[in-house]
C-alpha cells in the first residue's frame, strides 16, 4: 500500500462492500465492528447519568408553569360570592401579573449569582423565595396570621405572588444553562427543553387541581415542588463549564466522570475546554469594565439582540394572555363546552406538544419549529379574532352565536403550533447561544426582558379589551405572529448539531457558518447510528485490511 493510500480513509453505507476512497480530512463510513461501536458508545457518554442530572435540575422551571397556571385558578374563585377574600377587576389583573414584575430581578440576581457562586448553588438559593412565597399565599385565609403581619389577604397573595416571580426569574437562566453544560451535543436540545417541558407540566397541573381543589389547597401542595427541587440539586454535581472556568479543573473532572460515567475519556473533553477557556481568555470577569467589556463584544451582542426580538415577539404573540386568563377567555368565546374542561384541555395540549417539541428539536432543528409558531400562531389569533368579532355583533343584536367549535379550536391551535417553537427554542438557545465567560449574567438578562414582556402583556390585556376589543387584540396578536416568522427566516442561526464551542465561535467571528454538512455528521450519536468512523489510531488496522 502506497503512502498516498495510508493517508486515505474510505466512506459508503455500512452494508456496501466496495468502498470508495476519498480524503483523509473526511469522516469515513465503515462496517464497524461490535467493539468498535461499542468504544463510540463509551465516547458518547451515559446518556442515563445526563438525563437524570438534566431532569433534576428542571424541577425548578415546574413551579414556574404552576405561577402561570395559579392565577387562571386563583381568580374565578376569588370573584365568586362566597370567596373568603373577595376581590375586584384592578386587584385580579394585579394577581395575575404581580409575579411577572418581580421575576426580571430575580433574573437579574440569578446570573450574577451563576457567574460568581456556580449554577448549582444558584439553583439550590432560588428556591428559597418560592417556598415562603406560596406559603404567604396558602395563609393569607387565616386571619391570626393576617394579624401577624398586619396585611389583609389580598396584601399577602400579592406579597406571595412577588416572591414566588422572584424565584421564577432566578430559576429560570440557571435550570436551562445548568442542563446545557452537563450535556453533550446530541442531547443538548432535547434536554435543554425539559425546561419547558417543566413549566408545561405546572401549568396543566394547575387547571386540573383547580377544578377540583380550593385555591388554599392548590397553594399548600405547590409549596411542595420546590422543596424536592432544592433536596434534589444537593444530589447533583456542579457543571464542568464552571469549574473550568473557575481555574479548579480536578473538579471539573470529577464532576465529568458522575455526568459521563467511568468508561467515558474525561481527560479529553477537560483538555478540549481548557484550550477553549484559553482560547477566549476565560476567567472571572469581577470588575464592571471587564463584564461591560464582554456584554459589547459581537459574540455577545448578536445573541442577546436576536433572543430579545424574539422572546418580545413571542410574548406579544398573546400566548401567557391565553394562559393567565384561560377561564374568562373560554367563557367570553360563547363555546357550550364546561370552561375548566376547556383550560384543562389547553393545559394537556401545552403539555403534550412540549414533550414532542423536545424530540423534534433534535430532529429537525430550531429554525423549522420557529417558522411553525410564527405562521401558525398568526393564522389561529387573527382567526380567532375574527369570531370573537362576529360574536360582538351576534350579542348586540341578541343573536345566539353559530359554530361555537370555532373559537375553541382556534385557541387549541394556536397553543399547539405555539408550543412547538415559541415555548421551547428560545429558553433552549439562551443555553446555547451566549459566550461561556458571561453565560449567566446575559441569560438572566433575557431571561428578565422577557419576563418584563410577560408582565406588559398579561396586565395590559383588561386595559387593551376596553381600547381596541377583544377581537382587535387578538388580531393585533396575530400579525405580530406573521411578523415573528419572517423575522426567524432573516436572522435566526440553526444550532441543532453544533457545540457550544462552535456556536460562540460563529458570533465571534472565528467561524463562517454553522450549517452543517448534510452528506455526513459527525456528532456522536450518528458516529454510532450510522456507522461512521473519524480517523484514528484504533481504525488503522480495520482501514488497511479494506483498503487491500
């Protein structure tokens, strides 16, 4: 065999005998052998220590969906006749939306508190306002403890909804940027999305509980969750990113070989994120001219501006309007259908589709799932507002309403192709997109701002149904929608298959691209699926022995 021969490597499906010879700077597709995929098993890591440490950690973002769900709750009963703490129109648009005012500063205090005490310490800290927090709501109906404070309840559910959107806001940046550094690249997507997966469950499990238990009740048992999530991050390792960025890289080691697994090379991918670190002068950005440094760089600014119109367009696209004031909305459409039935419905369809939006992420990539929500949430809101019009016009002229299924489906609709993008790419690309020096001071800056949206649209919504109608806000919603989606087509960067490493390198400048070559991969879950093979040192015998 010549020299030029040694240096090439061959490439063909699995089952095809003639392989063809092509470059060595390409991947090659071999019949691998059982040890051979075998040791690609074992470069892959236990996708089993990932899942749990990942799922751990997302605990935390379930309360999140149980806040937004309360209040959808909380209202109706507290409007009714016999509610032990009645209240009016101006004190439940304050209910709803009093979490989300306090939820950008706690986004805010978590990724300084990320970037200076680690993630798993922030994750561990943010719970503590969550569980004081539904506790102050859980007491609010007994009077000695109103006494205590001197409040009456209504001041302590908003004092409980402040502080349980305080520790949303912390949670929020840390959960996701804490799965994304304990992940690899194969999982990175799908587990990043658990988040809102999280957030969905809490949100169903609020209209579900609602509808059968006591607002009092409902508060008590949400206390509960994150009491296990703060019990369960004390389980958990730190993340390697951290602890390599820190200067303390036996940590990061140990840490890698919980998340990977004995059988796993450690050593390589701690030596692949020091020369990283080095690479972009990693290291602890105290001082306020170093972090602003870093927060006008390009591979930051790029990001943070494409996740800012994103996230504002997605929160005016009216879905946390749909999700805090599901009740009253349903009653308003004129649908036949039971109104909780119909918010319990809504809440297992945000559940479901945020479940299969984890799998399509790894499948289909972020750009196709973002295209989905824009059109599809413009088509169903103007659709909607349409009827809700129609419906107007039908109450004035005391008309009974006709195809009453209409409203209801939209609004079904429009959660589905809302939760296949909108509620799940962007927290994912929070964890993706930023630079690792500053990953939690930005992310709990995006993390805010969209919080800040959600706060603007949900106490808004009464005042805007007065000025333009229901029916105009909601068709204002929808071509927000249709302007989301031409917005994802011009600027949003496909991620899907990228590691951090490349994606921050690509907003730096040191990449061109990050399109993928679509007639190999090399990510190592289709390294094992599809047989192929990178060139080294084990191969060579297997290579020459094909190449004769």
């Amino acid at each position: 065999m010549t020299t030029e021969e040694s240096n090439t490597f061959l490439i063909g499906n699995k089952n095809d005998i003639k392989p063809n010879i092509v470059s060595k700077n390409m991947a090659v597709t071999l019949s691998a052998t059982d040890a051979e995929k075998q040791n690609i098993k074992n470069e892959r890591g236990k996708a089993f220590r990932q899942v749990v440490a990942a799922f751990i950690a997302n605990i935390g973002p379930v309360n999140t969906g149980l806040i937004f769900g309360f209040s959808a709750v909380v209202i109706p009963q507290l409007q009714s006749k016999n509610s032990s703490i009645p209240i009016d129109e101006s004190q439940a648009s304050w209910i709803a939306s009093l979490s989300s005012l306090s939820t950008p500063f706690g986004c805010i205090l978590g990724g300084y508190l990320m970037d200076n005490i680690g993630r798993k310490k922030t994750l561990i800290f943010t719970e503590i306002p969550m569980i004081i927090g539904w506790m102050f709501i859980f007491t609010s109906h007994l009077e000695f403890v109103r006494n205590i404070f001197g409040a009456s309840g209504v001041k302590m559910i908003y004092t409980g909804r402040l502080l349980t959107g305080l520790g949303s806001g912390m949670v929020g940046a840390p959960a996701r940027i804490y799965t994304s550094e304990v992940t690899q690249p194969h999982l990175r997507g799908m587990l990043t999305a658990l988040s809102s997966v999280g957030l969905s469950f809490g949100v169903l499990f609020q209209y579900s509980m609602g509808a059968l238990l006591s607002w009092q009740t409902l508060s008590l048992v949400s206390s509960v969750v994150p009491l296990i999530a703060l019990i369960g991050m004390l389980l958990v390792p730190e993340t390697p990113n951290y602890l390599v960025s820190h200067q303390q890289p036996q940590k990061a080691a140990q840490s890698l070989a919980k998340l990977r697994g004995s059988s796993y090379n450690v050593e390589r991918e701690i030596h692949q994120l020091e020369e990283f670190a080095k690479k972009i002068n990693s290291k602890n950005k105290t001082s306020a001219k170093e972090i602003l440094q870093s927060l006008l760089a390009p591979s930051c600014l790029k990001p943070f501006g494409i996740l800012f119109i994103y996230f504002m367009l997605y929160q005016f696209s009216g879905v946390n309007t749909i999700t805090f004031y599901a009740v009253e909305i349903f009653q308003d459409s004129g649908t036949n259908l039971d109104k909780y039935t119909c918010t319990v419905i809504l809440g297992a369809l945000r559940f479901t589709f945020t479940i299969l939006a984890c799998i399509l992420l790894r499948r289909s990539g972020r750009r196709p799932l973002s295209f989905i929500s824009g059109f599809g949430c413009g088509i169903t809101m103007i659709g909607l507002g349409i009827y809700m019009r129609y419906k107007a016009i039908w109450d004035a002229q005391n008309i009974a309403p006709v195809h009453t299924w209409i409203p209801v489906a939209c609004i079904f609709i429009f959660m589905i192709t809302c939760t296949l993008g909108f509620l799940v790419v962007p927290w994912v690309m929070i964890g993706e997109l930023y630079p690792m020096k500053i990953r939690g001071i930005v992310g709990g800056m995006t993390t805010c701002a969209a919080h800040c949206f959600v706060f603007i649209v949900v106490k808004t919504y009464p005042f805007m149904t007065h000025l333009i109608e229901r029916h105009g806000v909601f068709i204002l919603y929808g071509c927000i929608s249709f302007v989301g989606g031409i917005f994802f087509y011009f600027y949003l960067p496909e991620t899907k298959g990228r590691t951090l490493q490349e994606i921050e390198d690509y907003f730096s400048g040191r990449i061109a691209t990050l399109k993928v070559n679509k007639n190999y991969s090399t990510t190592p879950v289709d390294i094992y699926e599809k047989g192929i093979l990178l060139p080294n040192e084990n191969n060579n015998r297997l290579q020459e022995k094909n190449l004769k």
